[in-house]
C-alpha cells in the first residue's frame, strides 16, 4: 500500500516538474521573447564594440605618444571625433514633379 502511494505521488511530482519545464521552454520561444533576446544580445554586442574600439583608440594613442618621443617629435594635439550632427539638421528635400499629364486617358501609374 506505502509502495504504491510512494510511486504515485513520485509520478505525480514528476509530472508537475516535467509541465513546469515545458511551460517555461514554451514562454522563452514565443516570437517577443525570442525579439527580446536578440535585442539584449544586440546591445550587448554594441557594448562590447564600443570598449574595443575605445581600447584600440587608447593603444593608438600610447604608441603614437612613444615613436613621437623616439624619433624626438613634438606630441601632436589630441585628434577628436568631429561630433555627430543632430537628426533634426539633416535637410529633407522635396523636388516638384516636372512631368504631369492632364489627359484623362493616360494610364501611366505615376499622375
């Protein structure tokens, strides 16, 4: 009788577990989850980008510091990035069309 309450109550956790994995393997592939995952590794990646670049920079730097005191030349100035232009400062043009037919039987897609 112990035996088999222990098997059945064994089966039942099992079961629950089993579903709760299940359940939890379905939510993670579910197209937002799976778009959320991609964004996260996408940032990341970015990040990682930026300190390499900003790693390789400083390398630059250091070295063009130690040949210009070798080969006795002055320390240049610091090279700056020229900063990036706003999105709003970027000019949107709009040309007027030239061509436009009145005939009402023209069935050129573009009147």
């Amino acid at each position: 009788m112990f035996r088999r309450t222990f098997w059945f109550t064994a089966g039942a956790a099992a079961g629950v577990w089993a579903t709760t994995k299940v359940n939890r393997k379905l939510r993670q592939l579910t197209p937002e989850s799976l778009a959320a995952q991609a964004a996260n590794k996408a940032i990341e990646t970015g990040h990682r980008l930026k300190d390499f670049a900003v790693d390789i920079k400083s390398g630059m730097d250091r070295r063009e510091a130690e040949l210009g005191e070798a080969l006795g030349l002055e320390a240049p100035a610091h090279r700056a990035l020229p900063a990036r232009r706003p999105a709003d400062a970027v000019e949107y043009r709009t040309y007027p069309r030239t061509t436009q037919s009145h005939d009402p039987h023209n069935r050129n897609e573009d009147h």
